[in-house]
C-alpha cells in the first residue's frame, strides 16, 4: 500500500514539474515573438542617503519576483541636489543594475528644456 502511494506522488510531482517545464518554454518561445513593452519608473529625492539604497532594492527585487520579472523598468532617480552621499549611492547602484539611471536636477531641466524648444 506504501509502495502505491509513494508511486502515486512521485508519478504526480514528475507530471507537474514537465507541465510547468512545457508551459515555461511555451512562454518563453511566444514571449519572444511579442513586442516587449518599456516601462520607466521616475523618482525624485533629496538627502536620502540611509534609504536610498534599500528603498532602490526593493523596487528591483518586487518586480523581479512578480510573474514576469524579466521585464524591468528603466528607473530614474533625479537628485535634487542632496547635500549627502545620496548621488554617489546613486551611480554605485547604476553601475550594478544597468536600469537605474540617475541624473541630476541641472541635467533633468535641460533635458526638460530640450522637449520644450523641439
């Protein structure tokens, strides 16, 4: 009776785990074949140089465990002129995860100045 059912629950695991395999690659293959959307994350902060690192993480980290935690955001972090170590956590970050893109306040007003005259 033993022998039935370990059987019975390894024959069930084996065929789950190959569904979830097949539906994986299925997503993967129709995944490719449909235009990714982008999406951008716009943040602005001031002097938050103990909670910027963390609060950056846990952005990253919530999308990435979300279902499709392959599409990322492109996040941008404008500096208000922190007086602290804020701007430089700013490019240590950007250096590991290539989507974060800080910039400051001078560089995010000529780019606002560049849409304008265009």
């Amino acid at each position: 009776m033993l022998y039935i059912l370990e059987t019975t629950f390894f024959w069930f695991f084996a065929i789950l785990g190959f569904a979830g395999l097949m539906h994986r690659i299925i997503q993967a293959i129709f995944g490719k074949l449909e235009k990714k959307k982008r999406f951008c994350v716009l943040m602005t902060v001031q002097n938050e140089e103990k909670e910027i690192e963390g609060m950056l993480r846990s952005v990253v980290w919530s999308y990435l465990n979300q279902k499709n935690g392959c599409i990322l955001p492109e996040i941008i972090v404008i500096d208000l002129d922190s007086t602290d170590g804020t701007y430089e956590i700013l490019q240590r970050l950007s250096e590991e995860y290539p989507f974060i893109h800080p910039i400051t306040k001078q560089e995010y007003s000529h780019y606002l100045n560049s849409l304008v005259e265009k």
